[in-house]
C-alpha cells in the first residue's frame, strides 16, 4: 500500500497528510527571493499585501518597496504564470474573457462575470479537455495538458488585478471551476489551487463561495468531500438514460448513472451540503417530457434527495450536438420538476456573444453548427 493510499483510508490521518503536504507557491517563491537576496522578512509581508490586497499587476506598482528591489522584482520574478493575448468584452452583459497564453505556449480561457451585483471568476483546470461531449467546444479541442495550481488559482488573481485596475469592484465573490477542462480529472492540483485561493493570507475566498463542476468523475466526490467539506459540487447530469448519456457524455461508459448515484449518496451522508444537478436543455437531444419524467425519477430515487438542486441551462450554439432548446421548453421542464417536488432554478448563460459562455471555450475559433 502506498503511503498516500494509506493516509486516505483514515480521514483523520488524512487531514494531517494535507496539511504536512500543503505548500504556498507564490508565497514560496517570494520567501526564497527575500532569502536569497539577504532582505529583511518584512519585506515577505509587503510583497504578499501588494499582489494579494492592492492587487498590483508589475512589481513597479508596489510603491512600498525601494526603487532597486522593484527593479529586481521585475527582472526575476514574474507575478503571473501566463501572458495575456486577448480580453474581450461582452456588448449585452458584464461579461470579459481573456484569453492566456501560459509558459510552453498553451492556451486557455478565463471569463469574469457579474450575475448579480457581485463578480464571479470561471476558471480552466486543463489546456482542453479529454472527455469530448458532444455539445462542448473545449471538448472538441481534445486535451493538451492539467494546468498546474499555480495557473489555476492565478486566473482569479489575474482577474482581482483587473478589477482593481478597471476599478469595477474591491473584491472577487465567487469562483466556478466550469471554464475548460474537468476539474476531478487535474484532483490534486485543483484541491491545491482551492486552497490557495480560499487562504485568507493570499485572495481569502471563502471555499463556500468556490463551486466544482464536474461530468460526474465519481470515484474522486468522496475524496472532495474529506479534502473540501465546504466547496460545492455541480454535477453535469444532462441525461438520465445511461445510453443516451453515453452519446452526449462518453465519461458515462466508465461511471455511468449508478455509480454517480452511489457516489452522491455517500457525498451527501458525509457532507450533508446542497448539491447542484446542472442540466444542459439541448434542442431536440434531451428536452421531451420523457426526458424531464427520466430525471425527477432517479432524482426522487437518491438518498437525502432533498439536498439536490437542479439547474437547467439552455444549451449555448457550440458545436456537434448543441442546440438551443425552445423558449417555452425549459420553463415546462421547471415546472414539471417541481411538481415533482424538485428544487430547481433556470440559469442564464452570460456572454454567448464574445463565446464566454458555458461550453464555448476552446482557446481558438471554432466552427459552429448552422
Ligand atoms: N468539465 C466540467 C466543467 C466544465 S464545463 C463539467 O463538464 O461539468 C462547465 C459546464 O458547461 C458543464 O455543466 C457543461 O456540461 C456545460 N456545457 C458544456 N457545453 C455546453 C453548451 N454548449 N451549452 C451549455 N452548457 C454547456
Ligand atoms: Fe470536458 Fe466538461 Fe466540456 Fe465535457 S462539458 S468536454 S467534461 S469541459
């Protein structure tokens, strides 16, 4: 048994595992320079104030620091793990999207929006994605690679240095790991970057405001529910028929609709936390009244069911299979659930016009379906 697999088998252990394993990347490297450079260890404080509370975006801008130091700064330690391409702005909504270049010339996309009258970070966990659903354009990219947590948690550090230079707002509210890639499939890297982003030295999100989607990675819920108790999880069900699951989701051939549901049962017993049952209404695929009755029957068939949200999205023109449903659509299908005693919310998909929205990220311009 290895020691990792050992420290699972015992929650309490495992804590500690964490705990002795968990590093501060940015922080490190800025401990290291101050070491290095024989600094006095104030200086570990102002630089950490300077990135993570005024949100600098060149050492130039940290004017609490001597001129020389600056200079320095600037020469050997790059604040971000990327270079931006291109931001782009939504012409109907509070909606911006960058696209970034990371260090062996990978690209991936970040979007920041305002729902409400907060702003929300939706970030990449991989260069592309390899679970290829049929109606995702990061899925049709392929997969290039797991982003590290640094390039993780840095696209929100990127966009809190946005903010505070656009003066749009002090701070970030939430942050949705729904942008390119599968979050449980980069695990460690992710509950890293969690971390990192949650730890009040640094942003100080609050895991509570950070939601994981995922298209139903089950082995890793368990472990999510030990390692981040308090994050929330999305599953993107889309379908409850396993074949026609299969055919939008090729995931569901190695954890199909009862393995999700084995995992969600024990997540929610261990949890006892809401979870999000994300259904993407796609044009003609899996919006009949069979489909809706489908999916209130194995939500009714889950065990403390009355932890789950549903929430229908209309499916964004992408690729391959997506299509919009029709309007009325969608609010039949709300109905229809909670006349199944289902709780259930119709999300609007924000920045469809600069391809910002769920499912149409891909780094690069892809052709949509006529
Ligand atoms: N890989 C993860 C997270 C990234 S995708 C997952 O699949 O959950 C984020 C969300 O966008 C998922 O719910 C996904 O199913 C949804 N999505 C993908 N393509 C879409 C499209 N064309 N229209 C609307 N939602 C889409
Ligand atoms: Fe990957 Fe999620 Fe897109 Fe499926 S929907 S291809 S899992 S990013």
């Amino acid at each position: 048994m290895g020691l990792r697999s050992f420290f699972v088998r015992n929650k309490a252990l495992f804590y500690l595992y964490n705990l002795l394993n968990y590093k501060y990347m940015e922080f490190e490297k800025i401990k290291d320079f101050v070491k290095a450079n024989g600094l006095p260890s104030y200086r570990i404080a102002q630089m950490r104030e300077a990135v993570y509370v005024k949100g600098i975006s060149c050492w130039q801008e940290a004017s609490v620091l001597p001129e020389a130091l600056r200079q320095k700064l600037d020469k050997e330690i790059k604040i971000l793990p990327f270079e931006l391409v291109t931001l782009q702005r939504s012409k109907k909504e509070p909606v911006f999207k960058a696209l970034l270049k990371l260090n062996d010339g990978n690209r991936i996309e970040t979007v920041l929006m305002r729902p409400g009258k907060t702003w929300s970070v939706c970030v990449s966990s991989q260069a592309g994605c390899p679970l290829g659903c049929a109606f995702c354009a990061t899925g049709k990219m392929g997969f290039k690679r797991n982003l590290t947590a640094e390039e993780i948690a840095d696209q929100v550090l990127f966009w809190y240095q946005f903010i505070h230079k656009e003066k749009l707002a002090e701070r970030i509210s939430n942050v949705v790991f729904m942008g390119m890639g599968e979050p449980l499939l980069n695990y460690v890297n992710v509950v890293e970057s969690i971390k990192n982003i949650s730890n009040p030295d640094f942003l100080g999100i609050g895991q509570r405001h950070i939601s994981v989607s995922t298209s139903g990675i089950a082995d890793k819920f368990i472990n999510l529910a030990s390692d981040l108790p308090q994050v929330n999880l999305a599953i993107s069900l889309h379908n409850a028929d396993d074949e026609e699951r299969t055919a939008l989701m090729p995931i569901n051939r190695r954890f199909d609709l009862d393995d999700i549901k084995e995992a969600l049962e024990e997540y929610l017993a261990r949890t006892d936390r809401e979870v999000f049952i994300e259904y993407t209404v796609i044009g003609g695929e899996n919006d009949s009244p069979a489909h809706m009755r489908k999916l209130g029957k194995w939500i009714n068939s889950i065990k403390d069911n009355y932890l789950l949200h549903v929430n229908l999205i209309a499916c964004n023109p992408a690729v391959g299979k997506a299509s919009a449903p029709k309007e009325a659509i969608i609010k039949n299908f709300a109905e229809a659930l909670q006349g199944m005693n289902i709780g259930v919310t119709v999300r609007r998909s924000l920045g469809s016009d600069i391809s910002a929205a769920c499912g149409q990220l891909a780094a690069q311009p892809v052709r949509r379906r006529k």
